[in-house]
C-alpha cells in the first residue's frame, strides 16, 4: 500500500501562522505572501455586493459571495477563491514558492509517496486581478480567465519539479486537481518529458448533467455527450500523457445515483455497471469511498440538514438576494450538493453505521440499515466482490493498461461499448476486449457490425452469462479474445 496526501497550496487557512503574520500589519514582511489589496477609491469597505461594494474587483468566491474579505485590522481587502478561511496565497512570491517546497520535501523525506494537487492550476493569476465576465442574473463576475491554468503555471511546476521530485529514485505520484483544464491543455500537463504532474483531475464529464456550468441548474445527463467527452479524453492522451479515471469524489454526488439508477431494483446492477465501463479505460481509476459498496445520495430535508459552506452559502444567496424561495433552492440542491458524498462510511447496520458510538458531524444515510460494508464483504455477489472482481482483471490483463482505446456506437442514447485491443509482438498481443454497457432500465441488442464476438469468451458481467450481445437493463458484459482476424 501507498501513500498519496492530499496537498492544498493555493491557499492556507487563515488561522495558519503565515496568514496571522501576514495580516497583522501593512509592513509585516509576510505581507506579500497573500493577495491584499485596497479597497476600491470612493466606496465604503466592507461587505458588498461586487457591484456596489469596494471589493478590488468583481470576482465570486467558489462558494457563493465575493472573493474578497474586508480585514478591519489593516483596512485592506485579501483575495479568497473559496472559503473567506482560506486566503489565497501569493504564488508570485518566490519565498512562499521555497516555503511550500519545503513542506513538500518534508513529507517526501518521511515516506509519503506522492501528492494529489489540490486546484494546482489556481496558483499562478494574472496579477493586474482584472474584472471578470458578469452573466445576467448574476451577483459576481467570473474571475477564471485570471486565474485557471494562468500566465505561470508551467513555470511554477517546472520549478516545483526540480525543486521537489528531481534527483528522487523512489517511484512517486502527482495529480493535480484542474478545474477548466482541457484535452490540449493536460497533453501538456502530463507529458512526462515536461515534468509537470503525472496526471490531471479533470472536471469536463461531471459538468455535463448541468446547465451552463451551474450545479445547482441539473439537466439529465445525456449518454452520447458522455461518450464524446471521454472518447476525447482517451484519443487526447493515447501517445501523450495518462488519463485520471473517475465518476465521483468528494465533490461530486454519488455515482451510483448520478450515473446509474440507485433504486432497490437496480442499484447493485448498475453499481457494477458503471464499475467496469470506468475500470476499463485507459487510465488509472480512482474509487471514492462508499463507491465500491453502491452507497447513494442522502435525502436532505431542510438546509439545517446541510453542512457543506458552497450549500449553506448559495441557499442564503440565492433566498436573500435571488429572490428564489427556500424550497426551490433545496430542490436545486438536492442532485448534485457536495454532502451526498460525505455522509459518513456505512461500515455495518448498526446506529450510525459503525461510524462512530458519539455524535457524526452530519447524519449518517439511513440506508446503512442494508447498504454496508459488513454485509458485503464476504458475499461473491455484492457491489463490493465484483470491484474486486474488476481490480484483478486489470491487473491480469496488459490490455487494459497498455491497449489502444477505440469508442463504438457514439451515437447510441442507451449503450456504452468500446474496444480495447493490444497490437505487438508480446505474448499478449493480439487480444481484444469488447465492454458493452447498458445505460438505462430497458432492455437493447447491440450491433456492432461484429456477430462474431457472441462466441468470444465473455470474461466479465453483472448478470448469469447468456452469449450474446443483447444487453438487459444496466447490464455490463466484457468480452475477450485473442488472435481474431
């Protein structure tokens, strides 16, 4: 087992010893480790609106409000993409740079085997802090062009690598969290002759089942627009680069609920489902826990519920200043909110499902009564056994890790296939995998222009095996084959 931490560098909190320093006075010599700025000439400080306040510029906070928190103690503004806790730090100062490289060589030295990047691509900004694009309806400009993937990333993790990861023999791990990142963009991030990250995060497939980017606007999720992204993604990174796969994170709502169907009749089919669809690309998955046992979303009923700042921050927004009523703002919440995802592990049946014998910061799903580990673990046929089951084909087949990627039918609203095959001279070449899966709750018979796979070796499945390509509701059926011409 491995150990990758979890590395947050564009902003500290502002209880961290770097932030108390630095706000503790105009001249303090850690000022300029964070963004302050004045407050705009002949308006009032404090908290506006963006257009009516003094905030130096118009950007939102990713949670709702402005990106700026007015500090009394200095009379000046300090920048915060997320929480007004988490002020952003000052990546143009290169003593912040040496700062955070310590810190970073300082785990490394003790053992840890890699980062997750925690929204890499925020750290370089255009340091002019410009006004954003402001869409109609909306309180706060949109402050990304300045700050996502910005005029010196590269340099940054160019300078990070050899600062940090040069000169180390021990394997390590970097993936960085970049939100906005595109296909050209991560050929670029994840070259390895560039010594940037190994792999990105990034956030173009779980943004499709939302209207313009906005989570709290869900539309239904179309299957061909799936496809099409990650057949980009995978074509995109074929000869350069790696792909990161995953349905969910801490983020995101659960999987299970999102892309398959969480109803007693099909969440365990379509849990499996979407586990070898995901396993089975080119790439290296990422389970979030709670996936490999099927858990769902929670049913929330009142904000009270809710511990999530981007939740409890849009609902006072959107209620206060939107005009929008408390129960449609819950309605809106409730697909996509981040805490479906962080309800508490359902280890067993038992109160708060073996979390914890105190108080869970938030309630525990009470579906813990059946959907849980202990119940699962040593039954071939739960949700669990068969991630299993699909962690040991990839590790069984050089295919799956080293074969050309090849989407079919992307025009099919129901039915996810693509082959897998590996050319070459190994004694592996040759083999071909064909993954179908069923995307809905009604039954399909695949065509591919191939009925000679019905007598393939049908090595992978959630149903009894049947022989044919006629698929029943979210159902996965992986064939394989070898030396087919």
């Amino acid at each position: 087992m491995k150990l990758v931490m979890d590395l947050v560098v564009n902003h500290t909190s502002d209880e961290h010893p770097w932030f108390i320093e630095s706000r503790s006075s105009k001249d303090n010599p850690k000022r300029d480790w964070y963004w302050w700025r004045p407050p705009r000439e002949d308006k009032e400080p404090g908290a506006g609106t963006a257009s009516t306040g003094a905030e130096p510029n118009n950007w939102g906070s990713a949670f709702s409000g402005p990106a700026w928190e007015y500090d009394q103690v200095t009379g000046e503004y300090y920048l915060h993409l997320f929480s007004r806790k988490q002020p952003d730090l000052n990546w143009e100062n290169p003593q912040v740079r040496a700062a955070v490289y310590e810190m970073m060589n300082w785990w490394l030295d003790r053992g840890v085997d890699g980062f997750r990047m925690d929204v890499i691509n925020f750290i370089s900004k255009n340091t002019a802090l410009p006004d954003g694009p402001k869409a109609d309806g909306m309180l706060f400009g949109d402050g990304s062009p300045y700050f996502m993937s910005g005029p010196r990333i590269h340099e940054f993790l160019h300078e990070m690598h050899r600062e940090v990861f040069a000169g180390r023999d021990k394997p390590l791990l970097t993936v960085g969290e970049m939100p906005g990142v595109t296909v050209e963009d991560a050929v670029l991030f994840t070259d390895p002759a560039r010594r940037e990250v190994d792999m990105v995060f990034q956030f173009e497939h779980v943004a499709l089942d939302q209207e313009e980017g906005n989570k709290w606007r869900p539309k239904k999720l179309r299957l061909t627009d799936l496809k099409e992204s990650l057949g980009r993604w995978q074509e995109g990174l074929a000869e350069t680069g790696w792909n990161s796969l995953y349905w969910g994170n801490h983020d995101q709502a659960r999987a299970v609920s999102r892309f398959g169907d969480d109803s007693p009749q099909y969440r365990e089919l379509s849990a499996k489902m979407l586990a070898g669809i995901l396993h089975l690309h080119r790439g290296t998955p990422y389970v979030y826990q709670g996936e490999e046992l099927g858990m769902t979303n929670m049913s929330f009923g009142a904000i009270s519920d809710y511990r999530d700042i981007e939740v409890l921050n849009h609902h006072r927004e959107a209620t206060t200043h939107l005009g929008h009523t408390d129960a449609e703002v819950l309605a809106a919440l409730a697909p996509l909110n981040r805490d479906n995802a962080r309800t508490p592990v359902q280890w067993d049946a038992s109160r708060h499902g073996g979390f914890t014998t105190g108080s869970p910061w938030i309630a525990v799903n009470p579906n813990t009564s059946h959907i849980n580990a202990a119940a699962q673990v040593d039954n071939p046929d739960s949700v669990f056994s068969f991630y299993r089951k699909v962690i040991a084909f990839r590790h069984t087949e050089p295919v799956v890790a080293e074969g050309d990627f090849s989407m079919l039918l992307p025009e099919d609203e129901h039915v996810y296939a693509f082959r897998r095959s590996l050319p070459g001279s190994q004694a592996s070449a040759g083999v071909e995998l064909l993954v179908l899966g069923n995307f809905s709750a009604a039954e399909h018979t695949v065509d591919i222009g191939d009925d000679t796979w019905v007598s393939a070796e049908q090595v992978l499945g959630n149903y009894p095996d049947d022989a044919s390509l006629h698929l029943r509701p979210w159902e996965l059926k992986v064939f394989r084959r070898q030396g087919h011409s």
